[in-house]
C-alpha cells in the first residue's frame, strides 16, 4: 500500500461505525472545557495585547519556567535558559534533526519507533539503524554492538533518538538499570542521545520515572510536550538542550516559523498557573488505565493462541504481534470491513520490519468500544488464520481492497 | 556588529524611552479585544473537543474555504484544496524552500528583501542573487539579464521571491504592467514564481492590487498571512500552490509540525466568520495611513538635504537613504543613545550592500512618537553629516558603542 491508500483507508476507518484502535489522540474532553473557555477570554481581556503579537523565538520566559517546574517532577534540575518552545515535540525533533544531519548520517533508534520521528529523520536524509528491544526497552548490549558496527563501517551516529518511557508503539519502558548502561554506553561512543517523553508523566501504576536527561544534561537533548496532558490543538511542546545546542535551536526556530504562537503559549502558561494541572494529570492517568485495562482484558480473553502483546504501564499503546504467517498491513482492508482500525507495524521501522505486528491505541474509544474493537480484531485474526491454514498464506498484500472487502475471499 | 551585538543593541532599543522605528509589529491593541476573548471561549465552548484535539496536516478545510474569500479580494479564483495553512508564512517560506533548495541553488529575490526570507535561503544554502528595484519595484530588465546571466554561468534558479505590494523593506509596490511581465519573463525562463503577500490589503489610497497568481495558478506559489490584517500571535498563515507543489507542502508539514495548532486556525475561522473583519481592515488602513502621513510629513520637513526615501502606498515600511559617506550600521549606536532605532539596510542583502540605507517602520509607533522620533533621527543624522564634513566620514564600524555614546565623539 502505498500513501494514499493508506489515507483512503483511514477516511473510511474514520467513520463512527468503526472502533479505532489507530490513532493516537488523547481524550481532550475529559478536559474542563468551560474552565479553559474562561482561561482564554481572561487572558484576553488581561494581555490581549501580548498574546495577539509576535514572540521570541526562544518561547515565552513565564512559561519557559512553568516547563522547567513540569520536568522536576522527573527529576530534571534546569533554568528557562536551556529551554526552547516548539510547535508541538514534533517540531524539536525537526529541528534537532536539521542542525545535526547531513545526508547518510546515521540516527540509532529502537526498532520499532515513533513513525513521525522516522519520517522527519528521511526528510532529512538520515539513515536509520534500529536497535532491538524487549519488555524492558532497548537492549544495552544490542546498542553496544550496533555503535561498533557503525563506527567500524566508517559511518557517522549523530545521536539515538529513543522514547524511554510508555514508548509509541511499543508501549514499553526502559527500566533503571539500563537507562545508566544507556548513557554510559553512548557517553563512551560520543553519541548525543535525543530524549523524547511525551507520555512519561502518564504512568499508571507509580511515580514518575526518572528521567534520562536528570542523570546527563550534557549528553542528553530532552523533547517534552503539553499534547498529552493537556490538549495536542495548542502545538506547544519544548527542547531542553546543552546550551551550544540550545543557541542553534533558538536560530533554527526563527528561520523556521519566526516564533510559536504568543497566544497558545500564554494560554497553557495561564492553565498551569490557574489550574489544579496536577490533579488533572491524574484524572487522564486513570481515565487511560482503565481504558489499558479494558485493552488488556478484552486481548486476553478473545485473541485467538499464537497471538502476543506488550502490557504497557503507561501512555497510549499496546504492541501486538501476530502468529506466523500473517501480515498486518494485507490484513488491515479486512479488519475495516469488519469496522476495526489498527497500525500495521511496517510504519515503525525503516528496514521492512513489522509485518506480523500491529499498534493497538487504547487512549481514545470508550471501554465498551474498546472491547467491541478486541472482539471484531479478534474475529479478523481468526479468519486470516484459517487463510493460512488452507492456502499457506493470511490475507495478500494489495489482494483485498476497501471496496472489496474480506469475505468475498474467505 | 556580529547578531549577539545587535541582540544587544535592540535589547537597550527596546525600553519606553527610545522610540522604535525598527521593528514591523502590527497595532493589535487597535483590535476590538472583549469581543476576540468572547469568540475564544465560545470556540472552546462550543467546538472544543475539535479545538483542543490534533488537526489535519494540510489545516482545518473551513479556514481554507474562508482563505478563498479573503484571496477573492485580490482577483484570486482558488479552490480549499490547493492551500495549505502554516505557521505564519514564515514557515511556508521555510517548506517551499525545503522543497525546492539543494545547496548551491540560486534564488532570485529583490535587493532589498525581507530578512527572514533571506535568512531561510541561507539556512538551506542556497545563493540569493538580488535583482534591482526603483520605484514602481523590480526592473524587469534587470531580472531578465540577470537570469540570462545566471543561467549562462551553469547555475540552476529554483524560483523568484517577491514581495510585489508594500514591500518589505522597500515600501514600493509593483505596477501592473511590470507584473505581467515579470509573470512572461519567468513563464520563459522556467522560473518559479514565490509571491509574498502579507500586506496587499493594508493599502491607503486605492482597492486591493491584482495578486500575480491571479493571472499564473501554475507559475506561483502565493504565501499570505494573517498576521497584518488580524494578529501575529495566533502564527496563522497559508500557501497556496499548484497541485503537485500542495502535495509536497502537505507532506512537509507533517514531517515539520504534525500539523498547526487547530485551537488558533479555529479562532482565526470564528473570527472571520462572526465578526466585520473587512471592517477591521479598513479601520486598519485608517490607522496605518495616518502614521505613514505623520512620518513622510516628518521625513519632508526635518530630514537634511542629501537624505532620500521610498512614498509607501501601504503596508508598514519606509526605505530612506543616506547621503554619501555615511553608514546606518554604524550610526546605529549612536541612534540609540538619542533615543531612536530603525533597522541598518545591510540586513535585507546578502551582497554587503546596504550600508546607506536603513528601514523605517511606522506600523507600530502613534504618531506624535513617529515625529519624535524622527527629529531624534535628523538630528544623528546632522551629526553624522558634521563628523563627514570634519574627518572624511562619518562614525565608523565598531567605533561608537551603546555604552560610549555619540556625543563623545561630536
């Protein structure tokens, strides 16, 4: 499938009558939304004259220090100085891309990863080495092999990009342990780690983790955004960099887009200030624990044998991987003819990996529909498995179209 | 002065007592602010789970349809779906050239032109060639011998950039028979045509201009902007492109941003919808007219003979032009010591050209500031002319600090 396929498959998964486990919006009306409308209309009246006009580059200071207070909850001692506010983590990360790559440099990240970070860094012309990972993150010793691999075929590592906590897909946290063997690791090899951690304070279970870039701020660039734990339409993320990088930063913002927005800035500078931000935090954690819990039980319970998945203590997403012989991506035309959406796993890796995996988002449907999901998936699972017992084969790719649906060919 | 010593310079320029020529913001405070507060907080009232929730990478299809309208007003006839919104055009400046720029290209651009488009050129090292201006704006001549010169030289031309109506820095506007042929001499030539238009509806003494693209949908990408005839702070511009530039635009975006912020591209809809906002720019033109009045009227009786400047038909800028000798960069800190600051020419070339040139804005100052402003202006100015007629020249490069003012040295 190719791009615009894919698009047309979304236009129709996107229809009410399907239950999609693709996407990976948060769930903003949980939000206080007559509290936010008041926020805006005071800030208004109040600055109106601040918030309507341009910005530095660098981001507004107030709020530069609020993120500061944000990012101690896991553990990072930093001042407003290092801190650049971007149009949503996206935009740091394509900035950090545009200042360290030239064409054929290599970018280490966890196999899978976040398919909006593999698609700037190609933008770009990076080549993407993936490093395995299991229930735990990425593997040290995987990382390890892999840098002198590189280094030893004369390429150039400009930095690993990696999602320690509840990574997107793979819903998977990279324990204590191995986040030192990470830093020291790449201390060593003189590879700059990018920290992305949209979903770190989203954990369900206990505190907020440690983060990485508490334990280096030298060698560490952290992203962080306000998307999932207030509203993704403000686009206000951040970059918390070395000050050489920060400097650089600051000039690629201004080239890029002259400066963010003044008025979402001051707008989530206002919640923050106003709101009980904290308790809301907590009311999404357990808003999106059940919803994990609905996911968890419902794959449990329906998905047919040979099936596995990740169980995330955190963020939005469950990893699925499916038995032998099954091709997510052939599969998925079938599953929204069965009114049911999912990620094939393809998109996570840059080297044709994924095939037999699929990313399952638990942060948007309801748990009833959540469940009703599980169960139309599970049914599809099944009947690709019967394909492949009486053909060899599950669904091919390109052979079931949208208009075609699946059981003209069971 | 390297950019930390202007960073500087403009830090001392921005205190109450100086008065600011320099900077191009727009009088937001001229805005009717309780009803943009009531609009937002019915907007998040109403539509906020839309609002606060991610968007569609090409921008939210309502605005575009309303873009249409307000392109209407310029002879622009274009469907929502070949425009893409971004974050100020600004940042479609910077996707157009990620698009189109390999390093070593040549863009076309007038001399003088906008900073921060020459500032993105650079960013993506391509090589900005500038083509002469008088009056009535670029010289088709100069553009035609200049692409033959180019070409002859093996080198590739990507596009031209110019701002034809109340440019920036120059304040001239180009008439229309040189648009047609600026439109032919690039239709031959195979030349692109960007066409920057962020003040086309701030015109004081007639109806809006015919844009270019009206007459060329394939031969120019327009970039428009609602940060003069609205706010800067909501960072809401757009492209509009020929087909297969949109799809690339699209997809740049995505890689660069994900996609705007929908909460801003929502309000900037609700406001263009709910309130006189033909009225409002009318009322801005009335504004801004009035300041243009009070600095040309100031210019005509204070400044010494030997000065020249640009008669702006709209927008935000005068070009004034120093007499032989004398350097703007290097009164500059003077300037600043008299309480005064404009922006020195050489910043709009890329060519060391420039140095007798300086922008004056008059978007921003009330009027009586205006003429303070600018008999503290003369007055540098004066000195300036004594120094030359003493020693040769007037201050030189680096001599005169912000801390050492000129009155030392008289």
């Amino acid at each position: 499938m190719v791009a615009s396929e894919i698009r047309a498959l979304f236009a129709v998964a996107s229809r009410p009558e399907v239950v999609s486990l693709a996407g990976g919006m948060p769930y903003v009306t949980a939000l206080p939304l007559d509290l936010v409308g008041e926020l805006v209309a005071d800030l208004v009246a109040t600055r109106g004259s601040v918030a309507l006009q341009y910005g530095s580059g660098q981001g507004d200071l107030a709020l530069r220090e609020q993120i500061c207070e944000v990012m101690r909850m896991e553990g990072i001692e930093a001042g407003p100085d290092d801190v650049v506010v971007t149009v949503g983590s996206q935009q740091a990360l394509d900035l950090i891309t545009r200042i360290f790559i030239d064409p054929g440099d290599v970018v280490l990240a966890e196999g899978p990863s976040y398919v909006g970070a593999l698609g700037t860094f190609s933008a770009y012309q990076a080549k993407v080495v993936h490093i395995a990972m299991d229930d735990h993150g990425l593997i040290p010793e995987s990382l390890e092999e892999t840098i002198s691999a590189v280094q030893a075929a004369g390429e150039r590592i400009k930095f690993l990009y990696t999602i320690p906590t509840f990574q997107n897909p793979a819903g998977v946290t990279l324990n204590e342990v191995r986040r030192r063997q990470v830093l020291e690791i790449c201390r060593r090899a003189g590879v700059l780690v990018v920290e992305d951690n949209p979903y770190g304070l989203l954990g369900f279970d206990r505190e907020p983790l440690r983060a990485m870039r508490a334990d280096d701020p030298e060698g560490v660039v952290y992203l962080g955004s306000f998307s999932k734990t207030l509203a993704p339409g403000f686009r206000v993320g951040w970059a918390l960099a070395p000050h050489a990088v920060r400097q650089k930063l600051v000039l690629a913002m201004e080239s890029a887009v002259l400066s963010h927005s003044s008025f979402t800035q001051l707008a989530v500078g206002q919640y923050l200030a106003t709101q009980p931000w904290r308790e809301q935090i907590k009311s999404f954690r357990e808003l999106y624990r059940e919803r994990r819990d609905a996911m968890l039980a419902a794959l449990d319970v329906l998905m047919p044998p040979g099936c596995t998945w990740t169980r995330p203590g955190g963020g939005f997403f469950v990893w699925a991987t499916l038995p032998e012989g099954l091709d997510s991506k052939a599969m998925l035309p079938r599953a929204v003819a069965e009114r049911v959406a999912f990620v094939p796993g393809t998109g996570f890796y840059t080297d044709g990996d994924g095939k037999r995996h699929m990313r399952l988002s638990y942060c948007y449907p309801e748990p009833d529909r959540i469940r009703e999901g599980v169960r139309r998936l599970a049914g599809v699972v099944e009947q690709e498995l019967q394909l492949r017992d009486t053909f060899g084969t599950g669904s091919m790719p390109g052979h079931v179209g949208v208009d075609t649906p699946g059981p003209d060919l069971a």
